[in-house]
C-alpha cells in the first residue's frame, strides 16, 4: 500500500529547528534522513519502526527520530514529531 505523508506543522517546525541548528555538514545529512523518512513512511508505515500506544509508531533514522500514525483507512501517515537524536 503506498501512503500519503503529513507532518503536522509543529512536526514541520522541529524539523526546520533541526536543520537550523545543524552544522553544514549535519545539515545534509538532516535533510537525506528526512527524504528516507519520508520515502520509507510512504511506501511502508504500517511495519515501519516500533510501536507506541495506540496508534502510534516511532522510528529512527540517523540523525532523526519521528513519532507518526498510520490512517490505513484513509491511505495517510501523519509525522506528528521529529528530533535529532
């Protein structure tokens, strides 16, 4: 099943801070680990990561972590939090 990803905007915002606060270097790697997060989230939410209560799912991706739900009703995995980890 492909997935359709929102991040919340607070989600969006953690991100933003991330990158901001990462050196050049780091900043690359923050922006690879959120395409792969992205792209990972898009084609495999449902097994991707461990999970927390209820619907919620936590993933780690070098330098990022995310906490995320998975619609599969609707085809939707909302990013609800991110952080450099």
């Amino acid at each position: 099943m492909i997935y359709h990803v929102r991040w919340k905007r607070t989600a969006q915002e953690e991100l933003a801070d991330v990158w901001l606060s990462a050196t050049s270097d780091d900043r690359e790697a923050v922006t690879r680990a959120a395409r792969n997060l992205d792209e990972q989230l898009r084609l495999d939410a449902h097994d991707l990561g461990e999970s927390r209560t209820g619907d919620e799912r936590i993933v780690f991706g070098s330098p990022l972590a995310a906490v995320f739900e998975v619609d599969q009703q609707h085809s939707v995995v909302h990013v609800l939090q991110v952080w450099r980890y």
